[in-house]
C-alpha cells in the first residue's frame, strides 16, 4: 500500500471534483445568471452547462481533471518526501 498513494490522493480529488459539480450544477438550476458553471461555460471548448449532455460533459471532465491533479499530486508528494528526509 506505500506505492498507492498517488491512487488514492487521485480518487479523492476526483471524487471531490464531481461532487462538487454537482453542487455547481444544482446551483446553476435554481440560479441560472448567478453559477459558477454559467460563468465558465463561455470559455469551455465544449457544452458544461444547460443540457443533459452538457451535464454529464462537465462531470466527466471535471472528475477526470480532479484524477489527473490528484495523481500528479500523489506522485510528486511522494517523490518530494523522500528527497526531502
């Protein structure tokens, strides 16, 4: 379990990331002008916001970028702490 720790640093920001989309999103529903996935969806190459399809486009990218960061995260965590000793 010593070499998982990029794995699990990947799982929970990627978890983070799509709960917190959700979150976005609901909030996006009862406020439209107002969410912070309105206010991104302009500078997204693709649909994040205002569909179905959108939705789940936002939530995979948004969990597959919380994998991503997490597990650079978890491999340069690792890295660093033993040089650092």
């Amino acid at each position: 379990m010593k070499n998982a720790n990029w794995k699990i640093n990947a799982f929970a920001l990627a978890t983070t990331l799509g709960v917190a989309y959700v979150f976005c999103a609901i909030f996006d529903a009862l406020f439209p002008p107002f969410g912070l996935l309105a206010w991104l969806a302009p500078a997204s190459p693709w649909p994040i916001a205002g569909s179905l399809t959108a939705f789940i486009t936002g939530f995979v990218l948004f969990t597959a970028a919380g994998f991503v960061l997490g597990a650079l995260y978890g491999a340069t965590w690792g890295f660093w702490s033993k040089r650092l000793k």
